[in-house]
C-alpha cells in the first residue's frame, strides 16, 4: 500500500512524505441547539476540498449508521475524502514512455489521502489498539488513529467488502458496535489481535493489490445569505469551543460576558448564561422574542422556559415555522403535542424529528413515547431501545417507561 508508486501517484517520493505533515485538522460536531456544524481552516479565501469532504462525510455517518465506533466514524470519512481530491499529476518515470498509472488522478474513492500517508509512514498503531480507541486525540501524535482507522477500512472495503456491507448494515440498525464486529468478523477478535495485525502490516507494504474507482456527481451549491451579527459569532465559537471541552468550563462565564456585551438579549447566551447560573431565562427571553421576533432560537428557548403550557405551545409552534429544519424544535413541539387531548397530532413532528436527527437520543425517546400512546407498540419498543442506545438521560428514559407500561407484553 505504501510503495514507491503510490507516493509518486501523488507526485512526492517516499521520503519526501515522510518528511511533510499534510495533515489538516477541522471539525465536525452538533451545536447545543442540535444544529449540525463543520468548522475548517480557510487559507487565502479558500478551502481545501478534501477537507470538506471528510467533515461531509462524518455527518453523512451519523445519518446512515446510528453511534458508529470511532474508528469507524474516521476510517470512513477518510475513505469518502478522495472524492473531493484535486487533480493530482503523475508524471511517467523520465526517460520512458511506459504508462504505470493514470496521468492525472482526481475525484476517486479508494485513494489513499495525502494527509494521512506521512502519518502511517511514521507512526504505525496496532489494528487491535485502533479498533479499542475511544476517540480522543493524542495532541503530541496528531491523527495518528485517522490513519490506522483509514488503513483499517480499506483493508476491509478491499479484502472483505461482503462482511464490512454486514458490519454496516448491523451498525444502520442500531447493533452494539463491539457485537456488529464479532458477528460481522468472527475471525478477527479485538482482544487477540494478531491475525488482523499481520495481514494489516502486509497490507500496508503493499503485498496485496487493490482497485480504485472514479465517482462524480452534481453538487447542490445553493445556500442563503443573511447578516451575521457579531453576537452570532460568538455563539459559533462558543459552540465550537464547547464541543472540544464539555467537561472543562472555566472558559465559559467570560466568553458569555462577552457575548452578552454584545447583545443582552441574545438568546442563547440569555439561555446559557442562566443554565450556567441556576435561574430562570424566561423574562429576559420574552424581551427576547419581542427585539428578534424572527429568531428561532429565541422561541425554542422561550417554550423551554415557558411554565404555561399554552404559551409553551406557541413558542413551539412558531419555532417549528420559523426553522422546520431543526429537529430540536420538532421534537420539542412533539412532546407537547402529545401531552394534549390528541396525540396523533404529535406524530408528525416526532418522526420528522428522528428524520432530521437519527443520531439524537431525544427525538428517539419522544417518538418512542407517542409511538405507545398511540398503541403502536413495536414502533414504541423500537424507538425506546434506540433512545437508550443513544445515551438518553434518566429523566426521558423514565417518562418513556411510564408511556411505554401498556407495551410491556411485546417489549419480551
């Protein structure tokens, strides 16, 4: 895999690889409000489009595959990368006219990533110490696990396509990551590794040849225009920030003075700030909706605060038509809904919640609650063990329980 011709497919010799680090990081994540978010360098007014790609790619994973392990999540991304690759040209050896390879290499999946060849050229990782990875980073060995992870996947894409199309289909349908592998590759046990290790190591050397295939597509490159405030910046930072460094927040109470300079009335920093502090957000979101009628945000977070239920009610509502598009509004409306004289009313909301969100153990749990008021007992239990595989809190998994008591006969 890493001979001589692959390094010079991407026009650099071995050791020149090996000498570069052309890794780039970005990140892609859910802001609090269930927004799903890609933050990425831009250098001279430009991104690189692999890069792009890979974040793309992680968020096409949590819609296909529900909770994917991570090497899972980064060998795939890394994998779909290629496809945004830029031409790349590979020149024949001087002084022949004999034809090894394509003379110019762009947009292919099975290609291996140029950020990633100096990473597996310098910094092996056992097959079985990636497999157990928890997914956090090493800051003094940069994606050194992304290049295993890749090197893992196109291994299975290449030698086993049949068992990682099973391996797949298990994680799409909500299969205990550990179980979906031991089903999927009996032959390969993560805790005794070295089966898996040595035909890695041999196909990392590149003993075994592989395929690469071209795929194109039309992009949709439609997006909107609006102003951004200066306090939405800081949100996107808080956001961003927040998802690196859930459990350390010193941080947070300056960045929110800050935000809150710069507009008192923003509502997620309102929001944040009284969450943060222990009190009620509700007076000052109602000012809120009054300045910035038209910000969703400020209505989610107003039903949030909201004790009158009819009141919660309208801000649902007008949160949903404000952003039909946010699965935290759907399902908060959802919930509502249901607690009324006609639960079918919910119904709608709720699946477009799990739609938006297949990856959030809320929309999960609320669609699984007005599943079983509406007697549909397998969609309920279904929904329920989706909800608890996802990490849904105590709170919700007990309301849930309640609901779903009438089902209890069908959830054995």
């Amino acid at each position: 895999m890493l001979s001589d011709d692959l390094f010079e497919a991407y026009g650099v010799n071995r050791k020149g690889a090996c000498d570069r680090d052309l890794y780039v990081s970005a990140n892609y994540f859910v802001s609090r409000l269930g927004e799903p978010t890609i933050v990425l360098p831009v250098a001279v007014g430009r991104v690189i489009p692999e890069v792009v790609a890979h974040e793309i790619a992680h968020h096409l994973a949590s819609v296909l595959f529900v909770r994917p392990p991570p090497w899972f999540r980064e060998g795939f991304a890394s994998f779909i990368q290629t496809l945004g690759g830029e031409p790349l040209e590979n020149p024949p050896p001087t002084g022949t006219h004999i034809r090894t390879g394509e003379r110019v290499i762009e947009g292919a999946v099975g290609l291996i990533p140029p950020g990633l060849m100096a990473v597996l050229c310098r910094d092996h990782v056992a097959a079985g110490e990636a497999l157990t990875w928890n997914g956090e980073e090493d800051p003094n060995r940069p994606a050194r696990y992304h290049a295993q992870s890749w090197l893992l996947y196109h291994f299975l894409w290449n030698e086993h396509p049949k068992k990682l199309t099973e391996l797949q289909r298990r994680l799409a349908n909500a299969e205990d990551p550990d179980l979906a592998w031991r089903q999927a590759f009996p032959e390969y046990d993560p805790k005794r590794p070295g089966a898996l290790n040595r035909e890695l190591l041999r196909y990392e050397m590149g003993t075994h040849g592989y395929l690469y295939y071209r795929r194109s597509g039309e992009a949709d490159t439609r997006y909107s225009e609006s102003v951004l405030q200066p306090s939405d910046v800081h949100i996107l930072l808080l956001d961003a920030r927040y998802s690196a460094q859930p459990q350390k927040l010193e941080w947070l109470e300056p960045e929110l003075t800050k935000l809150l300079e710069e507009e008192p009335l923003q509502a997620v920093g309102i929001s944040w700030r009284a969450e943060f502090e222990g009190t009620s957000p509700q007076s000052l979101l109602r000012k809120a909706v009054e300045k910035f009628p038209g910000d969703w945000r400020a209505w989610l977070l107003l039903g949030r605060a909201e004790e009158d239920p009819d009141k919660k009610l309208v801000a649902y509502q007008t949160a949903v038509k404000l952003n039909p598009d946010s699965a935290l509004a759907q399902s908060d409306l959802a919930s509502v809904l249901a607690n009324g004289p006609n639960p079918w009313d919910a119904l709608r909301n709720a699946r477009r919640a799990v739609e938006l969100a297949p990856w959030d153990a809320r929309a999960a749990s609320t669609l699984a609650r007005v599943n079983a008021l509406l007697n549909a007992c397998e969609g309920a239990v279904e929904m329920r063990r989706r909800a608890v595989f996802l990490g849904v809190d105590a709170d919700l998994q007990r309301q849930m329980d309640e609901v779903l008591a009438g089902c209890a006969p069908s959830r054995n």
